[in-house]
C-alpha cells in the first residue's frame, strides 16, 4: 500500500516546509495557529493521511481487511459478513468490523483510521460517501471495493445489486397484483444511498403506471444509529391510519418494518391481504415463518460476501479484475401476504 501524496506535497500547496508539515502532525506547539489552519486546509482538501503504524515504510501492508457496515444488529449484514469471512479465513487475512451507524461522516473516520493502520483493502457499504472519504481512498493504492449498490461507477470495485430495480420490479409486482393505491414505508434515506434507490424505483413504477402518491402515504421511520425496528414498522402502520382512509398494498424497503407492520396489521384486525397486502425486502428467515407468509425481495447477501472476498484477494496477488462491478442479482419471492 501507498500512499500517493506525501509530507512534500502537502508543504508544497500550503507553502510551508515540509519540516514543518512533520511538525504539525507530530503536535508541536512551534507551529503557529495561521499555519496549522492553512496546513490543516490542505489536509482536508486533498484527503491526505499520515501512516501512524510505519511513516518510513510506505510500502507496508498488514493482512487486516477493513470492512465498513452501517449496523451490526441487521441479520443481512450478518450473513454478507459470512460471506466474507468463509474466503478471507482461507487466505490468513484478518477482518476488522467496523460500524458506520449509517453516518457518512462517523464512515469517513472509519477510512481514515483503516488507512492510517495500513488496512490491505477497505471493503464499503454502498456508494454514497463524503467528498473527503472518496479523496483519502483515491489517494491509497489498496483495493477498495463498494457493496450492496452498482446503479452508479464504483471507486475501484463493485459487488452488489441494483436497489432500484429490486423496488420497481416488486412495486410493479403488487400492481399487476390488481392493487391501485400504494403506500411506501422504509428507514431514513439519510446517508442511505440503498433505501434511496428503493424509494425511487417504489415511485417510478406507479409513474409508469399511472398511478398517484399520496405523500402521507410515504413514510420515512426514525431509526437509532445502530438498528432498524420492528417498532418503527407498526408505528408506520399506525401513521398510515390516522391518514383515515388504508391503501390496498404497502411495499415495505426492510422485511424488519414489514414483520413489525404485519404484526400491527393483526394486532387492529387489518386482514392481510384481504384489507391490505404487505411486500418486504431482505427475505428474514422469519418471513416465510408468519401467517401469513410475507412476500419479498430476496438478495444472495452470503454470495455477496464471497465475491467481494474473491475480488480482494485477486487484487492483492496481482491479478487485474476483468470486471470492475459484478451484479448479483435478487429474486422476488410471492408468498400469500399479496
């Protein structure tokens, strides 16, 4: 691993020396203020990262891969993480979970430290991140590859799914189901790139079809740093009703919400799908377990894991990757909850 830029070139574009640029990160005090702000200013911009673990070796690199997930709580993550701990044991390489708590800035800290402990790779989730978290990875030569999401030009490498087609073709699954008037429940988009996609293709399907949004019927759930809830998903349903009037389907962007809808959905004697369908997205193991059995999208998240794994360690024994982004792929799963 390299880094790029050097103590050099971060003097050379604050017009200091590159003594003392060494000095400001190493914490003297005979740095003055106006120059610890311009060298600072620099640092920012350019993305620049001192190694902590061997400045003079620049070339070292250790055998920990550096895996970056919103949340260690979603069963998802969970079995992706499999997926990457199955490949990556084979090889002697060593993961360091780190979670995001679906912050792109809490995510931003994650790199700079991952780099800073010359991670041999940096494994991502999605592809939304801060200006500054794109330039740090620019400047490494390590592989980097973003999971989950491919609808846009990876970093350096993709392993994923398109989130918008999964929700467009399930949304457009409850339409030709007969249903007209359609409800969309998710976690925020906040720093969410997956859940945004999602929400897209939910409302492009009823564009295309003629069919009308209600904004009171498109709900967004407060979710904690860590976690989506069961909770948020019956408060969702107890939103909608107070809209006074149900919509006939609901597709739901977390099958946690949607197991949480269906309970609300029974506890108020809201027959599913009689009174109202419900469609989820992750296929939980309990899904298929609920009467009724929930349909939803199902992604190879374990597959998903490997792949991203196997990408890595071609890269780190040389080899090109004739593809920078693999698709996975999704299926959607018809159960009697529609």
């Amino acid at each position: 691993m390299a880094n790029k830029l050097q103590i050099r070139d971060i003097a050379k574009l604050a017009g200091v020396s590159p003594i003392t640029v060494s000095r400001y990160i190493n914490n003297s005090d005979r740095v003055s203020a106006k120059t610890q702000d311009k060298i600072a200013q620099v640092i920012e911009t350019t993305g620049y990262i001192p190694n902590t673990l061997a400045r003079n070796f620049s070339s070292s690199r250790t055998n920990t891969i550096g895996v970056i997930i919103p949340s260690v709580s979603h069963h998802s993550y969970g079995t992706y993480l499999q997926g990457l701990v199955d490949i990556f044991e084979r090889y002697d390489y060593q993961l360091l979970i780190c979670s995001s708590g679906y912050s792109a800035q809490s995510e931003e800290k994650l790199i700079e430290t991952l780099i800073a402990q010359q991670a041999a790779a940096i494994i991502l989730t999605g592809q939304q991140h801060t200006k500054r978290s794109r330039q740090m990875l620019h400047n490494f030569e390590i592989p980097v590859v973003e999971t989950w999401e491919i609808d846009n030009t990876p970093i350096d490498l993709g392993v994923g799914f398109s989130n918008y087609r999964a929700a467009r073709d399930a949304t457009s699954l409850l339409i030709k189901s007969g249903y007209k008037h359609l409800s969309f429940i998710s976690p925020s988009t906040n720093d969410n790139d997956r859940i945004t996609q999602r929400k897209k293709g939910f409302l492009d399907a009823l564009g295309s079809a003629g069919l009308p949004v209600r904004d009171d019927w498109i709900i967004e759930t407060p979710s904690s740093s860590h976690m989506i809830s069961y909770r948020n998903g019956a408060n969702a349903i107890e939103q909608i009703i107070c809209s006074h009037s149900l919509p006939q389907a609901i597709f739901i962007a977390s099958d946690i919400l949607a197991l949480g809808a269906l309970s609300e959905c029974q506890r108020r004697g809201i027959r599913v799908p009689q009174d109202m369908a419900l469609c989820g997205f992750d296929d939980h193991e309990l899904s298929a377990l609920q009467s009724p059995p929930l349909t939803t999208v199902n992604v190879p998240y374990y597959q998903m894991g490997k792949q991203a794994a196997e990408l890595v360690i071609s890269r780190l024994n040389g080899c090109d990757n004739e593809s920078r982004t693999i698709d996975i792929g999704y299926n959607i799963i018809p159960r009697q909850s529609i």
